[in-house]
C-alpha cells in the first residue's frame, strides 16, 4: 500500500516536472519578440507601445535588435553606421505621413549622451534636410523621409520617455529634491504675499483719494450754496473787564 503511494507521488512530480518546460515552450512562442522589457499582458516590448498610436501600426513595427534588421526595415543610410547594439540597444520604427519614425532605446544615459553627439555631428556632415532628430531621454529620435518640418517636429514631440528610477536604497539627492521644493515654496509664498501687500496698499490709497476728493467736493459745493458767510453771530464773548464793547447788531452781516 505504501509503495503504491509513493509511486502515485513519483508519477506526479515526474508529470509536473515534464509541464513546467512545455509551459515556459508555449509562453515562448507566443512571444514572438526578444526584448529587454516586455510587458506583462501581452508580452510586447515596452518599447513599441512608445510610438505614437502604435496601436493601430501593429502590423507595419519592425522591432530591430541588430544593425542588419534596422537596414532591412529603413535601408541603407550613413546615419546607421554610427548605432551600437552591442550593448543591449533596441530601436522600434514604424512609418508615419509625416516620415519614418526611428526610436533607438540605449541602456544607459552615458550611452545616450555619446551617440547624440556623433548623431548631430554627422547629419551636420551629411546636411541632409529630409533627416529630423532629437534626443530625448535614453531615446534617439529619428523622422527620415519628411517633408515638412514641422509635422516631423511634431511627431517627435509625441514620443515620451516614461522611465521612472528608483533606488534600492536611501535616494542621496532626496535632500536635495527637499531643499529645493522648500526654496520654490518660499519663494511662492514671499511673492504672494508682496503682492497681496501691495494690492492692499495700492486699494487704501485709491479708496483714500476717492473719499477725499468726494468730501472736498460736497463742501465746495455747500460753501457754493451759501449767499454770505460770517462766524461773528456764532461766537461767545465774555465781558470780564467791562470795557469791550458789545457787537452792535446793525453791524453784523445779514442773511
């Protein structure tokens, strides 16, 4: 009975054993591209989902990891010669109406930096006009092909490098990215409230001079009215010693 069980148990594990190769084989071949980075649902490079409406451009991508496939797919051009994919590079084209899109994904900005610097020495040498490029991020952005500037000029600016960097440790310029945001915050608030200072001052003086011309205005206007002024009938005097006269009525102004 016991040698029974354990068989049960071998056959099982020798079954699961056999399975394990046959599904990572099935999962392969649905998987018909080699990348670096592929996505998790439907394992295409991440890389591609970076062109601009790569969607509906599926079945004209040619996906490139050599320099023989990228002359394949966009032909023999000087520009190509100068592209290293010794170092796991990847590049993803596809064609546009406003020219031939050209992603080259490099591994690290170092990389990045030393071929955008001979890329635009050579389209210098080259002087070829049809050519758009620009750098962004990891990515050298190629249009070939265009005729109008900017339409190539905009399709580039609808490539997006969407990397994010994190660090397996403590990030050393955390402090930096703080000091940083507290300087930009401080400087926000002191700008606000210099101008809300200002505001409040420049509304007192405006209210002031309004009050002020309107009471001068009204009493110029009251004095206007008036046919004969005099303050004689208004005050009080007191005869202390006797010898000041008194106002003769007759004398006093009359309304």
């Amino acid at each position: 009975m016991k040698f029974k069980s354990l068989t049960k148990w071998i056959f099982a594990a020798l079954m699961m054993a056999a399975a394990v190769p046959f599904a990572f084989a099935q999962q392969a071949a649905q998987t018909p591209y080699q990348s670096q980075e592929l996505s998790d649902g439907d394992g295409i490079p991440v890389l591609i989902k970076h062109l601009p409406n790569w969607e509906n451009l599926r079945d004209r991508t040619a996906f490139v990891r050599d320099t023989a496939a990228l002359k394949a797919a966009l032909g023999e051009r000087p520009i190509f010669d100068l592209v290293d994919f010794s170092a796991g590079t990847e590049a993803v084209t596809a064609p546009y109406q406003a020219g031939k899109l050209l992603i080259i994904e490099y591994t690290t900005p170092q990389v990045s930096v030393e071929s955008d610097a001979k890329f635009i020495a050579r389209l210098g040498e080259l002087g070829d006009t049809t050519t758009v490029y620009r750098r962004i991020g990891n990515y050298s952005v190629f249009v070939f092909d265009g005729t109008d500037t900017a339409a190539a000029t905009e399709l580039l600016e609808q490539v997006k490098y969407e990397k994010n960097v994190q660090w397996l440790g403590d990030d050393p310029y955390y402090l930096k990215r703080a000091e940083r945001a507290f300087i930009n915050t401080t400087s926000g608030i002191f700008t606000s409230t210099v101008f809300v200072i200002l505001i409040g001052i420049g509304l007192a003086i405006t209210g002031g001079l309004i009050v002020g011309i309107t009471y001068f205005t009204l009493r110029v206007r009251r004095r206007a009215a008036m046919t004969a002024y005099t303050d004689a009938g208004g005050m009080t005097r007191l005869n202390l010693d006797g010898f000041t006269p008194d106002i003769v009525p007759e004398r006093l102004l009359g309304e």
